[in-house]
C-alpha cells in the first residue's frame, strides 16, 4: 500500500486485502451525541478510502440499557457488532470486546473508559496494534476529582503504553495526555459535520438562543435557564431552546427547573428530535449558548458556528481553546448569570451591527473544521501504526 494511496479498489475490500479497522466505543447508533457523530463520520470516511472498518460497542443505550440492540446491524456500510455489557454507564465492562477484534489489522479505541484499559491489559494475549483517540478523557465533572487524578497518573499512563499512539483531539487533551503519554501523543482535532446544519441560522439577528447536546450536569442547563430568567426581565422576547436526549437529567427534572423560574412560555424542550426539527429550530435562532463547565473539544459549538450562529460559551478550557482561535466566539462565566446575561445581550447587538460579516466569519471558521482533512490526519496515523 503507497503512502499516497488515498483510496483502495472496491475489489480489494471484497477480497479482504483492504486493512481492517475495528473501532471500538461505549455508544453508537442509534444513540445520538458528539462520540457517536465522531466514529459515525470517521467510519463512514475511512470506507471511501478503501479500509474495512467494523464498529465494536454495547448492546444497549445507556438511556435505555434495558432494551437491547440487535447484536450485528450494518449502519450506512459500516459494520456495528454491539456485545453485552454491565456496571457503570462511566465505566461499561463488556470483555466480548476481544471476540470481535480477532481479525483486525488495526484497533481504534475511543475514550478513556474500560476499553481502554482493558485491551490494553490483554495486549499480550490478542497482539493487535492499535490507536486511541482521547475524547476528554474521563474529567467530565469535578465529581471524585482526587480519584480521578490518582487514576489517571497511574493506571491510565500504564494503559498508554499499550498504545502506538495516542490521539488528542483538542489542545487541552494534548496538555494533559502529554504529562503521562509524552512521544506518543499528536493532535488531531475533531472533524465535524460543517454541512448538515450549513448557513441555516435566521439572517435577521433574533433574540432568540439554543444549546444543543445531552442533559448531562457538566452542562449546567440550570445556568442557562438562570441567565435566560435575567435576559426575560431585561426583554419579554428573549427565548432558549434546548435540545438533547436524557442522560444524568431526564426531561421531567428539565420541566422542572424550567417551571420553577417562570420560563415555561420563554424556553422550549426538545426531546430527541430529528435533525430536521433541529435545522427549524437553528433556523429560528440566531445565538449558540452553552454554559459547560467541560468539553472534550467544543463539537456542537463548531457545527452552530457553521450555521452562522454566534455562540456564547462558558469559559471552560476547550472553548477556550477555540475562542483563541476565533475571535468571533465570544466567552462568559456562567457562574454569574448576571455578567453571562449582559456578553449574550452584548453578542446580539454585535450580530445586529454587522449581521452578514459576522456569519461570513462564523461559517469560514468553522470550515476549517471539515471532516475532508480530519480523515487525512486520521489516515497518516493509521498508517505510521500499520508500518510499525
């Protein structure tokens, strides 16, 4: 195989000559969220380039866990094989993992979680060569930070010698993977799907916001609901909508929080909906908000950017990361709604003075972002770790 290859012939793949992938992750499809969109488009990719890829994750939704998956399924060509799993949503031991990595060429593990450790323990006995990408390791939430910590400097930095490399897909996972994995780290940003939401925010500035993701704590919705209340004072027409599936909160918990603040008639919950119903609901907005207090990388902050909406993040490293990046990202400390309310009101006004340049900037910053140069990153490293 060339190194300049960038695609293998379709009869390569059917005769088996193509090097197989098996990408392993604790969710998949049809679950929905930023882990599930990365090895969805990389999987999806990386068979145009000729590879066969196989997807390896659990047999059931962790929202869901009770309703079991078909145990093989094929999603757009890829091959999902789902084992059965048990224990912690954090932590999923699923040891038939290693059944279904027997003929691989390569082993792609995504987070930091028992897969992780796991095969990199029985490296000896299954011999494959294989990769990890990052996703933010395990520091989500503040929540056992000391356990964490002892965790991450002692079995986590064991587990990454079983690695030929050891990807980190934002700045901030670089800094920290670097302290325990040095030489064996390289950046490779998340690729993100700048087309499916393309330009679809309102062209006329709209005091009107989304967030969109899981109901998860790290991403502090109730600091989205308290800065929404300040701006609702301030201007009846302020309105947030939130989209995303359950996961630490469930929908009942949001209506809720939301009914406690007199926000019924200001903020819309929407419970996994289609894509379509999302691309309605951006087209309405003309603000990305997000009050995270941790981000992996920033993935949906990127694809509202390519619909042109200005977001307004919480200050945490990843959005950082980004906002140094892009100027036209604008960052608030959420933990006071006060302050967070006036950067949302100062943006609006922004987008207002200027709205066709700033969603010019919006959409080309996001583009450098596209899916196209990631998998040619992902690919370079796929074949360093083959020819090792």
């Amino acid at each position: 195989m060339e190194a300049n290859d960038e695609t293998m012939s379709a009869s390569a793949q059917r005769d088996g000559q193509a090097p197989l992938v098996v990408q392993v992750v604790r969710q998949y499809a049809p679950g929905r969220g930023g882990l599930e969109d990365v090895v969805g488009n990389l999987s999806r990719l990386l068979l145009a380039r000729g590879y066969r890829v196989r997807v390896v994750t659990c047999n059931s939704l962790f929202t869901d866990r009770e309703r079991l998956l078909p145990a093989s399924d094929v999603i757009d060509g890829v091959e999902v094989v789902r084992v059965p799993w048990s224990g912690s949503t954090r932590y999923p031991v699923a040891p038939q993992v290693l059944r279904h990595i027997r003929d691989a060429d390569l082993v792609h593990v995504h987070a930091v979680d028992f897969f992780f450790d796991f095969l990199a323990v029985t490296r000896p006995f299954h011999g494959k060569p294989m990769i990890a990408t990052t996703h933010g390791g395990f520091f989500h939430t503040r929540k056992y930070a000391a356990i964490k910590r002892l965790w991450f400097r002692t079995l986590t930095r064991l587990s990454c010698l079983a690695y030929r490399a050891v990807v980190c897909c934002s700045r901030s996972d670089l800094d920290l993977f670097d302290t325990i994995a040095a030489g064996r780290t390289v950046l490779v940003e998340n690729g993100v799907d700048t087309e499916k939401f393309a330009g679809l925010a309102s062209s006329r500035p709209r005091r009107r916001m989304i967030t969109i993701g899981r109901f998860s704590i790290n991403k502090r919705l109730e600091r989205l609901l308290d800065a929404t209340a300040r701006l609702v004072e301030k201007d009846p027409d302020w309105h947030l909508d939130i989209v995303g599936s359950p996961s630490d909160l469930t929908e009942a918990d949001l209506r809720r929080e939301i009914a406690a603040r007199g926000l019924v008639e200001h903020v819309g919950l929407h419970v996994a909906v289609p894509n379509e119903t999302v691309r309605q609901l951006i087209a309405g907005a003309s603000i990305f908000v997000s009050a995270s207090d941790y981000e992996g990388f920033g993935l949906v902050a990127v694809e509202a950017m390519s619909a042109g909406l200005l977001p307004v993040l919480n200050s945490n490293e990843a959005y950082r990361s980004l906002a140094d990046k892009h100027s036209v990202i604008r960052l608030a400390d959420f933990d006071d709604v006060s302050k967070a309310s006036e950067v949302v009101e100062a943006a609006l006004a922004d987008l207002i003075s200027d709205p066709e340049a700033t969603r010019h900037a919006l959409i080309a910053a996001a583009s450098s972002y596209s899916w196209d140069t990631v998998v040619g990153h992902y690919d370079a490293v796929y074949r360093d770790a083959l020819a090792e």
